[in-house]
C-alpha cells in the first residue's frame, strides 16, 4: 500500500488529502499539523474550515484510509509521498519585507523530513512557494540526507475556496512539474498514478520544476489582474454612466477573453492573490527586471484604490462623516461560501470607516466574532502565521459589534455595506430593513447583488459598483 503524509492540515492540505483518499481507496493518507486544536476539529464533527461537501468526504474516508494527526515525524517516516501544505507568509521584516515569501515554516518542515527518514521519499510542494524554492528545498534535504533520496516535485493547487471539492473532483488541469533526470521522471509519474485514479490523462500536465512553480503565480496574477482591469472599468463606468455588468458582458463574449471572473466588485481578497503577486513582483526586482515588476504591482495598486473608492463613496455620501453613526457590514469573508477572511477586502473597508469613527454592527452567516475582532486589531500580513505562532494578542475593536442576523445589524443603521456575495443577502426583506433604519437610508452594493431598482422604490438611496449613480450620490462626489 502507498502511503502519503501531507504536512499542513489547512484550507488547501485538508479538502486535497480528503479528495485523494476517496478516490484512491488503496492508498493510506495521513493529514499531519503542528496545531493541536486543528487536528482535534479534522477529527470532530465540527470541520476546522467551511467548505460544501467537505464533511461528506471526510466522513467517507476517516479512519479508513484517511487519518488527522499531530504525529508528525512518525507519518512522515512511514510515507512514501510527502506532500508540504505549510504556511508561506509575507515576510514583514528583513530584506524582502512586504513582498518576498517567509519560508520559516517550509524549511523547518525540510529539516523535520531530512531529520526523520530512512527510506527514499518523494517530497511534493503543494504551498505556492516562489519560483526555485524547490531547489532549496532540494539543498535542505540532500546536504541532511544520510544517503536516503529525495525527488522534489512541485504540484500547486488550483482549488478555490466555496468550491474547493467539485475543483477537486473535476479539476481544469493537474500540473506536476519535477527534475529532467531518469529518476525525475519515474517521481512524476508516480504521482501522475495518484491522480490518473479520477482525472482524465490529458488534464494531467507535465513540466520541469521552474515551469510549474511559476505557472502557479501566473496563472494567480492573470486572475488577479482581470478583476482589477474589470474594477478598473467599474470606476470609469460611474463617471461616464455606462454599466459595469453591460461592459463586462460584452467584453466577455469575445471567445478570445472568455466570460468568467469578470464581475466587478469591492476589490479581490483570499490567500493568494495578492501575496502571489506581491511575490511575482519580488522575483522581477531580483531579476533585474523593474518594468515587469511595475506591471504586476498596478494590479495590487487598483485593488486598493478600488477598496479605498468604496469607503470614500460611504462616507461623502453620508455628508462627509459617519462619525458616530451606525453602520451595518453585512458579509466579512472574502468570498461567499467560505469563513475565510484572509485579505478580505471587508478588513480594509471597516478600518477605513472606523477611521472615520464609525460604529459597526457586522453579520456573517460564516465568521465568528473572535475572527472578525482579531482581523481588525492584526498588523498587515500576520494572518498568515499559525494561530498559536502570531506575534501579537489582539485586542477587541470597541466600536465594532457582530451579531448572528442581518436584520440586527441593519437596526437603526444609516448605511449598509454589502461586502461579500451571499446569496441570503440577496432575498432578506429589505422592506423590514428600511422601516427600521434611520433616513436617508443608504445601501452600497460592493458586489451588485442586490435589486437596486426595487430597492429605490422602497426608498433606499443605493450605490452599486460600476454603475449610474442616483442623483444624491452625484451631488456628493467622492474625493479620492
Ligand atoms: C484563487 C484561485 O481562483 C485558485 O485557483 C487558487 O488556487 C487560489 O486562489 P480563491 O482565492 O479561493 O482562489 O477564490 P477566487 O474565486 O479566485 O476569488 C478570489 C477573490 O476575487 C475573491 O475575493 C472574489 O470575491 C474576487 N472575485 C472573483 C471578484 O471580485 N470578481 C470575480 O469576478 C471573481
Ligand atoms: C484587433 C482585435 O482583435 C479586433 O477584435 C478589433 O476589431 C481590431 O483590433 P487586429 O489588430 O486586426 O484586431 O489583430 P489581432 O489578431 O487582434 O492582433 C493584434 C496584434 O496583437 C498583432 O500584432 C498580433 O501579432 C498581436 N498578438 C495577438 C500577439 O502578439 N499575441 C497574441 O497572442 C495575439
Ligand atoms: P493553506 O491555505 O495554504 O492550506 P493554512 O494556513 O490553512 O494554509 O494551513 C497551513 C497549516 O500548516 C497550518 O494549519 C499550520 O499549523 C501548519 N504548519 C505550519 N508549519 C508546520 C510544520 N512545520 N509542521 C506541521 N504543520 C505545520
């Protein structure tokens, strides 16, 4: 029996190694995590992270061939495949900070591997990493090896969270990316028999180390860089009167551009997407290659003004200040489907309204109160280091409460900021909503889900993204 070890029982770790070992009754899987409390809820009925069809997967396989643990060095000894899912946080001090990837997790995860084998291993990046980790990796475990040998391969993950297991069950491509030796070639496609047990052979690509390391921050940066060009649009869309989903639909149509993510919204957020290309622009700074590096940063660049645009909009519509009045957030994930609210966009909204000494009153059908408290007093780019590793205590932002009902946080609110997509915020009685709201009563749609002719009717003054503002919102212009 294959056995596989995956280091790093996270949002991208756990759904890939529970899809593995469903569709490969034959091989043992073990999800290992330095977290205690994460293991304990891959093990309970309560699943550490929110993702459809998840729990059904997992209960299909745990304690079958599918097993959580913090056992880490006995799983790894006993693997033939290690895959490394581990933090890869932006480095927040030292050369690179702000940009470059922290591999702190990664080589300690190398070190642990060398430390503990005695038999030969091939070692799979699943973490995007920047381009040539593999070969420190490589380095790490050759120079601590003892005569055992490794094969490094890269194998990013293309999964998005909210569908995270049909990704996974029906994946566009699987890329494999290892050495151009004999012994490269046989750990691909050692590999390659893992997937070729549910994926299609022509979706299961092949190339060199570089190749796939990189294509995984490409293929990041693309994505990344047609919603900044489609929120781009949405802002010059408002200024002209044109229409955002109008544009994009057309736009859209030409085969060569294609109709997907292009829907204009209050900025893109994740785990990836900006720390990808914040490491993309780093690599082209390393390499001498300055104007690439400017490219790539403009799509950060717009995302920020499109965040920054969004609060700008709230507040001088509200005559210029929201100190003091109530304002209901109703979505912080930064997607719908998730509780994830890494780089959430709804982060940078709320702190731009608690600047302007707002009260928020936030509801989220998926995130706790103890996340949202802790994403509002963190430092940039601390989110992305274990629970039980982040530097600081966060302290409770007083002027923020979360409640379970969006009819509670909308009580007696000025304003409301739809910041994730949810389809619930879609059908709530926005009647009822109304009647309890302090007049004018404004709605802005940070991501064009609601009705906003309806909702004029009721009497809302209503602001949706990249599209003709009312007469009051063109009376009160936003300063940039
Ligand atoms: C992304 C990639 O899609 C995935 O392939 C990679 O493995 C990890 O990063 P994820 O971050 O989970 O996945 O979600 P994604 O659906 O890509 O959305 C990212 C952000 O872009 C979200 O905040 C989403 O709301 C926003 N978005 C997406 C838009 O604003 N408009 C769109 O049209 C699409
Ligand atoms: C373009 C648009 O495609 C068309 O829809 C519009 O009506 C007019 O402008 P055209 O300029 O005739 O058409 O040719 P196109 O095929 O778009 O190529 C434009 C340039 O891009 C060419 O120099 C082509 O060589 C270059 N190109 C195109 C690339 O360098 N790489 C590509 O992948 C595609
Ligand atoms: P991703 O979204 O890439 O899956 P996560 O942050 O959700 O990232 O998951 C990474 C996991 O890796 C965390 O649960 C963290 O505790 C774990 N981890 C980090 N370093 C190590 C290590 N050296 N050994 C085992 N687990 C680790």
């Amino acid at each position: 029996m294959v056995k596989i070890c995956c280091i790093g029982a996270g949002y991208v770790g756990g759904p890939t190694m529970a899809v593995i070992a469903l569709k490969c009754p034959s091989i043992e899987v073990a999800v290992v995590d330095i977290s205690v409390s994460r293991i304990t809820a891959w093990n309970s009925d309560q699943l550490p992270i929110y993702e459809p069809g998840l729990d059904d997967v997992v209960k299909q396989c745990r304690g079958k061939n599918l097993f959580f643990s913090t056992d880490v060095e006995k799983h790894v000894f006993e693997a033939d495949i290690v895959f490394v899912s581990v933090n890869t946080p932006t480095k927040t001090q030292g050369l690179g900070a702000g940009k470059a990837a922290d591999l702190t997790y990664w080589e300690s995860a190398a070190r642990m591997i060398a430390d503990v084998s005695k038999s030969d291993k091939i070692v799979v990046e699943k973490s995007t990493v920047p381009v040539k980790t593999a070969e420190a990796i490589e380095k790490i475990l050759t120079h601590n090896s003892k005569g055992i040998k490794f094969q490094i391969l890269s194998n990013p993950e293309f999964l998005a969270e909210g569908t995270a297991i049909k990704d996974l069950f029906n994946p566009d491509r699987v890329l494999i990316g290892g050495r151009e030796t004999p012994e490269g070639f046989t750990a691909v496609q050692t590999l390659k028999s893992v997937y070729a047990h549910w994926v299609p052979e022509e979706r299961i690509l092949t190339t060199n180390l570089w190749s796939a390391e990189l294509s995984k921050l490409a293929a990041n940066a693309f994505l990344a860089q047609r919603i900044s060009s489609v929120n781009a649009m949405s802002a010059l869309c408002e200024a002209t009167g044109a229409n955002i989903q109008q544009v994009a639909y057309s736009v859209g149509t030409d085969s060569r551009i294609g109709p997907k993510f292009l829907n204009a919204s209050v900025g893109f957020g994740g785990s990836c997407f900006q720390k990808d290309i914040l490491n993309l622009v780093y690599i082209c700074e390393c390499n001498g290659l300055p104007e690439v590096a400017e490219y790539w940063k403009q799509v950060i660049k717009i995302n920020d003004y499109q965040k920054s645009r969004f609060v700008n909009r709230v507040v001088a519509s509200m005559f210029n200040t929201v100190s003091n009045k109530k304002i209901a957030i109703l979505g912080f994930a930064f997607k719908k489907d998730t509780g994830d609210t890494r780089e959430t966009p709804a982060i940078d909204v709320c702190q731009g309204l608690l600047g302007d000494k707002a009260n928020l009153s936030i509801f989220d059908p998926q995130v706790t109160e103890d996340q949202i408290q802790r994403d509002l007093s963190m430092n940039k780019f601390d989110w992305d280091h274990p629970i039980h590793l982040q530097p600081t205590s966060p302290t409770t932002v007083k002027k923020v409460s979360v409640v379970w009902d969006a009819y509670e946080a909308t009580k007696d609110a000025h304003g409301i900021c739809i910041l994730t997509e949810w389809d619930e915020f879609k059908t709530l009685d926005y009647q009822k909503i109304y009647d309890n709201m302090q007049k004018p009563a404004f709605v802005f749609d940070g991501r064009n889900i609601v009705d906003a002719d309806k909702l004029r009717e009721i009497g809302f003054i209503v602001y949706s993204i990249g599209k003709q503002l009312d007469a009051w919102l063109k009376d009160m212009p936003a300063v940039a």
